[in-house]
C-alpha cells in the first residue's frame, strides 16, 4: 500500500505538471506539445533539472533561473493538488478500473476549473476527454454490471449514465433558456452544458442531480462571501468551478449522503 501511494504521489506530479501546461497553453490555442517548457518572459528554455514538478520550483525558490521573474505558485500547487487527488481517490475506491477512470476525471475537473477561473470558457477539448472517460464507464458498466457495486458500494448501470447524460443536459439546457428569456442573462455558458452532459455518463442519474446541488450551494457560499467582503456580486463568474467541485463531492461522498439521507426515514 505504500508503494502504491508512493507510485501515485510520483505519477500525480508528474500528470500535474502536464495539466498545467494545459492549464496555460490550451486557453492561448497553444499547441501542447511544442515548443518545449521555457520562460515565459525571457523564453528562455527549461532544461530537465529546472523542470522537476515541485522539487525545482522549491530549489530555485519560484523564480526563473536567468531572468528571475517570478514564477506563479499556482502551477507547483496544481501538481500537488493532482498527486493528493490520486492518493485519495486509491483510498477511497481501491485499486480498480473505477479508480482510474475516476483519477483521470479529477486531473481533467482540476483543469476545467483553473481554465474556466481564469478566462470564463470550458475548451472543448477537455469536455471530450471527460465524454471519452464517461463512454469508457459507460461500456464497462454494460459488460460488468455489478463489479462496482463491490468496489463503490453502489451501482451505476449503463443506462443510469445514459439518463444522467441526457436528464443533466436537458434541465441546464431548461435553465439556460429560461434565464435567457426571463432575465436576458446567460447564467450558464455552452461549455458548462457541455460539461453535465459528459460528466453525466460518469455520475449517473443521482449524482448528476447531487452535483447540480452541491454546485449551486457552492456558488451561493461563493456569491454570499463576495457580498460579506463587499465585492460586486452582480458580475459575471465562471460556473465551472463550483460544477467541478460538486461533481467531485458527488462522485467521492453522494451516495454515502444519499444512504445517510434516506435513513433518516
Ligand atoms: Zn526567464
């Protein structure tokens, strides 16, 4: 069990550091894979050993090496925050095809949030790589459908998802329009319809409705902090992150409150 943490917390760092690179390139139209890492005020190129996630940005104290511009703490905390990720995620579900699925999810739902934080948009691309994620479980659970209620503790049949995927996308599609007519405002962008319709394949009919839940009473801590602090609420924010945060609250501890939920009765 500690050579797979140890394995995971290695693996989630080294992913990290490629979801920032998404995280920087992908909103800019950036190809990803060239040109190589380098400054982005001298451009001048990393080399390997400046280039360790975490380690070298300790080492040569968050600045780059020869123009000593500050590099943003942002990208060595995302690579940290993957690796906690996967560690929790083998914790929580084991060691199974569900748990890949899902450590793959969380890298895409941490960079979906930084993206959308950031520039207000959910690139298609990464709603693709979770539609791909989401038709992989969808087929899985086809063929096996009873495995994850060993490893999960519950099931999410095939056609759960399909419900999840469809029913999500249509009441954000209900609620995209019926803002847009009543109150002439765009409370939900393309990409966060895009978003449900994905990620319902991984969630299922329940979570896809819990995530929707616990991303809206996220948002509304959110909205209340930024009035307590006096900033203006009336603005614009990304919907993506609190839709991330709530999807992975959903997929790690929704069923755990929804049995804690119906026991009550
Ligand atoms: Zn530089």
């Amino acid at each position: 069990m500690a050579l797979i943490i140890s394995l995971l917390a290695l693996f989630g760092l080294i992913f990290g550091s490629f979801l920032t690179v998404l995280i920087y390139r992908l909103p800019l139209g950036q190809s990803i894979a060239y040109p190589p890492s380098h400054c982005e005020r001298c451009n001048k190129r990393i080399k390997w050993y400046d280039n360790i996630p975490l380690v070298s940005y300790i080492i040569i104290g968050g600045k780059c090496r020869y123009c000593k511009s500050k590099i943003s703490p942002i990208y060595p905390l995302i690579e940290l925050l993957n690796a906690l990720i996967w560690i929790a995620t083998y914790l929580i579900f084991g060691l199974s095809v569900y748990s890949v699925l899902y450590m793959l999810t969380f890298s895409i739902l941490i960079t979906i949030s930084a993206i959308d934080f950031k520039h207000q948009i959910i690139p298609d691309s990464l709603n693709i790589a979770v539609g791909i994620l989401g038709v992989i479980a969808t087929v899985y659970s086809i063929f096996n459908p009873f495995v994850d209620s060993i490893i999960l503790g519950y099931n999410v049949l095939w056609w759960e998802r399909l419900i999840g995927s469809i029913g999500g996308g249509l009441l954000f599609l209900m609620l995209y329009y019926s803002f847009k007519v009543l109150r002439k405002i765009e409370a939900l962008g393309g990409g966060d319809i895009k978003f449900i319709i994905t990620i319902g394949l991984l969630l299922g009919c329940k979570l896809t409705l819990l995530t929707i839940g616990f991303s809206a009473i996220f948002a509304s801590i959110y909205l209340i902090i930024k009035a307590i602090v006096n900033k203006d609420v009336t603005a614009p924010f990304a919907f993506g992150p609190f839709l991330c945060l709530g999807a992975f609250s959903a997929l790690c501890f929704g069923n755990y409150l929804i049995d804690l939920y119906l026991s009550l009765f």
